[in-house]
C-alpha cells in the first residue's frame, strides 16, 4: 500500500512521542517537515530549544554544523542528524590551520566566527554570532579590530552597520545566496514592480544594496509577516517563499531566484525524518570533550554579549 504524507506525517507525531524525541526543523526545510516539529527557527535558537527541551534525544532536520551546536548546549542527550550527507559548504571552507594562521598574520585582532562554523573550528575562535545577532555583538566587543570568517558578504553587511570598527574579511560564503544576482533583482522587480525586496545579508553587497530589508531567515519572515505591504519578493533560500504562502495566505511571495535552493538542507525528507524517530535512519552526533567545552565558550561569550 503507497503511503501518503498525512499518513507518514501521524506515524511520526506517533513515533516521536512513543520515543521521547524532539524534533528541530531548520527554516529551510520542506514544508511537510516542519508540520511535525517541535521547534521550527535558525540553527542557535533551534539549539537553545532543544537544551530547555525535557526530551532525551534531539533530532536535528538541518545540517550537520547545526546537530553539532545542538550537541555543545546539550551533551547529555542523544543528537541524531536528519541525514548524514547534510553538510553545510560555507561550513566547510576554512579549517583549524587556516584560522591559526589568520590570527598568526592579525594578532590584535578578535576573531568572530560565524555560527555556521564547524565545532572545532570554533575552539579556536573568540566569540560566534548570528546573522541576527552580528552587529549588536560586534558593537559590544571592546576590540575595535575585527577577523570576522567564513562569511565575506554577511561580514561586508555588518561593517556597514559598524562603521567604527575595522573587519578583516575572508574570502567565503553561502553558495545558495550567491547565486542570486543583481541581474535577478532587475528580472523581479520589473515583473512586480508593487513588491518589496527582503534579503539575506549573505547574499553579495550588491544584491543587499537594493534591498528594501535585510535580515536573518527569521527576521525575513517576521518582517513579511508584519508588513502592510501585500507583495514580497524572498532573497533567501526558496523554501521561505513556500512557508510564507502558508503562513499569509493573503500575500504574494516570490523567489528572487529559482536557484536559490540549498540542496544539503533538501536531501533530508519527510521519510528521512520517520526513518530517525523509528531509530533506524540518521546519524548520531559524537563529539570529544575537549571540543565542546572549548566550542561552548565561544558561545557562551555570545549569550553574553549579545544580552
């Protein structure tokens, strides 16, 4: 018998309360996942969810650097991530001996990483931000020298923001917003010339520039939500436009860019997630000890500068 995704959807609302797992769905997953989640949101707050959650295992519905900071704030559970070839490439650019030589070359300077990081690059780091958090937290470091990795774009958009101190950018990104262009922004504003243009600061300078809002994932959302506009156009990942539509049935949402898909947070799907709550699909996440407690203080100072 086929089975369809109401009928996978209550096996897993079944499932997961049977095995006392929590579910986290990252934004940029399907549709179909995040009716059965417990939490839906970005990677940090997804974490912090999941710590004040009282179930003894988490699944993680993203990537696999998100599973790993869910483990840091919580390793006295069992974190399983949704699919084990869920990585995240901006995650991936820079490693450990990378970074030791960028804070050889700038001594004087405090080194922000980026959340979408991997855990043991963020040992070696000062302090992690946010796509919501950046400029606040960068404001209220004491440093005014910044080494701000992996990400150039949000680093240029937080600058902006932060003209009193000096960021030391390196050259990275997210591969899903760079692929939206000013070229796309000319296509979709003249095809919905009434729409307002909501962007993710990891999209390149000049795709924010013609903005009319820049934010996080979830700052996106909120703001369309708010709006008394009735027409968007989403310059983040494509699974937002999808979202939205549910969510404000009364607007039009349109993708700045049909390509705009993050094809790491797609390969997780609704079967994947009945596969993990049934404790026969995923992967689950080990980490050593010495990695998170030196990736948790680089957090930890996070919560308290961004307070």
């Amino acid at each position: 018998m086929m089975r369809t995704t109401r009928s996978i959807q209550d096996e897993i609302l079944r499932l997961k309360k049977e095995n006392d797992v929590c579910i986290l769905a990252h934004a940029y997953q399907s549709h179909d996942i995040w009716e059965v989640a417990d939490y839906v949101g970005d990677s940090f707050g997804l974490s912090r969810q999941a710590a004040a959650a009282p179930n003894q295992t988490v699944l993680m519905c993203g990537v696999r650097f998100m599973a790993e900071t869910v483990k840091i704030l919580s390793p006295q559970k069992k974190v399983i991530l949704s699919h084990s070839q869920a990585g995240c490439p901006m995650a991936d650019q820079m490693d450990v001996d990378i970074v030791m030589q960028l804070k050889e070359m700038y001594p004087d300077y405090s080194v922000v990483a980026y959340i979408n990081t991997t855990a043991e690059l963020k040992t070696i780091c000062d302090v992690c931000v946010t796509s919501s958090s950046a400029v606040k937290i960068i404001q209220r470091i004491k440093n005014p020298n910044i080494l701000f990795i992996p990400d150039c774009n949000l680093g240029d958009w937080v600058q902006k923001q932060v003209p009193e101190k000096t960021l030391k950018l390196v050259q990275g990104g997210c591969p899903t917003h760079l692929r939206m262009t000013v070229r796309d922004v000319e296509r979709e504003r003249a095809l919905h010339p009434d729409a307002l243009l909501l962007v993710h600061p990891e999209c390149h300078p000049k795709v924010t520039a013609l903005a009319d809002y820049v934010g996080s994932t979830t700052g996106i959302i909120d703001f369309a939500e708010k709006s008394g506009a009735k027409s968007f156009i989403i310059g983040t990942e494509n699974s937002i436009v999808q979202h939205l539509q549910f969510s404000c049935p009364d607007k039009t949402f349109y993708a700045l860019s049909k390509d705009a898909v993050c094809h790491n947070m797609k390969i997780t799907t609704l079967a994947d997630v009945y596969d993990c709550v049934n404790g026969t699909g995923g992967e689950e996440i080990f980490l050593e000890e010495h990695i998170i407690r030196g990736a948790k203080r680089c957090i930890d100072e996070m919560l308290r500068l961004g307070r």
